[in-house]
C-alpha cells in the first residue's frame, strides 16, 4: 500500500437492481444478526406448527400433533427464504424502479474530511462520523448512516486495486466499526 493517499477518491458509477438486491440482502443479515435469526427459526418452527394445528381444527378437522409439526417444519425454511432472499428482491425492483436517484450515474468525492455523494436529484456532504459502521462484502461496500440503512458502493467503482486498498484504509482511520470480508 502506498504510503500516501490521493487528495480525493474519485468514484462513479450506476447501481444497478442486482447491487441494491445485495446490499439488501447484506442489511438484512446485518439486522437481525446471528442470534435472533436463530431464535427466530425456533419461534417459527414452534409457531409454525402450532398455527397448521390450530386452523386445522378450528376447519373441524384433527390435526395430529406430529402432522402440524411436520408441516411446520416444512413452512419455516420456505418462509426464511422469503424473508432473507425473496422480500429483498422485491424491494430492490422497487426501490430501482422508483427512484430516480439509483437509476442514474451517482458521484462519490471521498477524502480524509468528507464524503461528497451526488446523485440525479441530490448533493451530500458527509463527515466520517455520520457513518456508524463500513461492511465490505464480495461486492459492495455499505457504509452504514443507521442500523437497517447503508450507502452501497460497489467494488467495481474502483478503477485499481491501488484505489481499494485506499479507501479501505480510510475506513480503518475514520469509521469506529468496519467489517472487511475474509479472503479464503
């Protein structure tokens, strides 16, 4: 890595619904985190089959106790696709569809003072501690402003492998809370 880093960091580029599906996917993950996901599946799971149990009788029918849990199990990993992969992809179409903002060119001025963002409708000037946490994925870069909300910025904005070491630098220096992916 150089031992000086460039006055600016300048990026362009289009996201397109692919980038906003993965960085939705990224958020999500982010969100809920490994142990509620996890108490989520067993709440599920448990729900799940008490619910086929529950509206099966209330239909007059008799459900078995081990019927409803079978249909349970097989409702949760339907509904944990939906929730992780399939609701992500909808508001991704969405959001891509609806703003005006992800379907044009976007500027990114990055230096040691600020985070200059431009887009079709908008200018933003940001300092590093507007940004609560970095999280690089395969990717994207998401530069986090709230829990749930990111500024995605994908890897292939930059034109060198110079320039990302650069801005992952930045990251190190400037935000409190920064995930680098793992090369394996």
């Amino acid at each position: 890595m150089s031992s000086s880093l460039p006055a600016k960091l300048e990026l362009n580029f289009q996201l397109t619904p692919r980038d906003i599906y993965k960085a939705n996917v990224a958020v999500t993950g982010q969100v809920l985190g490994r142990l509620r996901i996890i108490l989520m599946i067993v709440m599920t799971l448990v729900g799940g089959s008490a619910l086929f149990i529950i509206v099966g009788r209330g239909l007059g029918q008799h459900v078995p106790l081990g019927e409803g849990a079978t249909w349970g199990i097989l409702f949760t990993p339907l509904f944990f696709l939906y929730l992780f992969y399939g609701a992500p992809y909808f508001n991704a179409k969405s959001q891509y569809k609806n703003s005006e903002n992800l379907r044009n060119t976007i500027r990114y001025s990055i230096s040691d003072d600020l985070v200059t963002l431009q887009s079709a409708t908008a200018r933003s000037e940001m300092r590093w501690t507007t940004f609560l946490k970095a999280q690089e994925t395969a990717d994207l870069f998401l530069l986090y402003v709230r829990k749930g909300i990111a500024h995605p910025i994908p890897k292939r904005a930059f034109t060198s492998a110079e320039e990302l070491s650069e801005f992952r630098e930045l990251l190190r220096r400037h935000v409190k809370t920064v995930s680098f992916r793992t090369r394996s």
